[in-house]
C-alpha cells in the first residue's frame, strides 16, 4: 500500500508541475507539442531550433509566479536559468530571452516574433491568437 501511495503522489505531482502555466510558439514553428525534454532543452539554450525554425526564447520575469512554476517544472531555479542564458549570450552561442511583463506582452511577443516560444498563465490560454498557438506538453 505504502508503494501505492507514493507512487500516486509522484503522478499527481508530475501532473500538476505543468498545470500552472501554458507553452506557445509562434505559427512558423510547425511542431503542435513538445515533450518535456526538449522543454528544457529549449529553454536552457541547449536546443536552438524546434519545430523548423530558429527559437527566441520569450520569458515573464523570474519573480513572476508563473515562471516560478515552470523552472520549478524543468528542475531551476530562476538565478540558474538566468546563468545559463548569461553565459551561452556572452560565449555568443545564443540569444538572450526577451523578458516581458505579463502574460499578455508574451503572447503579443510570440505572436509576431518568428519561431518565439514563450510561457504564459495556463489561464490565459484561451488569449492566444494571431501568430500564435499553444504547444501541448507531453
């Protein structure tokens, strides 16, 4: 029984690490989800192109608790997720994150910025239009 209930708690945990924000990309990225490894790799500047195009990575400030629950969800936190992003910008390996102040900007940023991916409130899923879509997380 004791198996049981921990491994209900790691799947209940697992389910509801994603539940507290949502993914999109911009419409020129052709992938309509992405898996939770290259999730990471995305966002940590390990994987440059998904979906067949060229990603800029599109971000809510750290503080912001949506972002909190997802570096949360990849296993940072958000002063290594800005290290990452700080060192691959000056080894002139990748572009920094665009950082935007709400859900609302990201969606904009996304929706006009080719190959952006960005994060956003899970309820504000239902905002998204124009040059963008939400990726499912599998």
């Amino acid at each position: 029984m004791k198996k049981l209930t921990g491994f209900l708690i790691c799947f209940l945990s697992a389910a509801f690490a994603y539940a507290d924000f949502a993914v999109i990309a911009n419409s020129s990225v052709s992938a309509g989800s992405i898996s939770k490894g290259d999730l990471k790799s995305v966002f940590t500047a390990q994987m440059g192109n998904f979906g067949g195009a060229k990603i800029q990575v599109v971000m809510l400030p750290g503080t912001d608790p949506v972002a909190a629950s997802f570096f949360t969800s990849i296993g940072l936190s958000a002063a290594e997720f800005d290290r990452i992003w700080l060192e691959k910008a000056l080894s002139g390996q990748a572009n920094p994150p665009s950082k935007k102040g709400s859900s609302a900007e990201v969606i904009a940023t996304v929706g006009s910025t080719p190959g952006a991916i960005g994060i956003i409130s899970k309820g504000d899923e239902g905002k998204v239009s124009g040059g963008a879509k939400v990726l499912s997380v599998n």
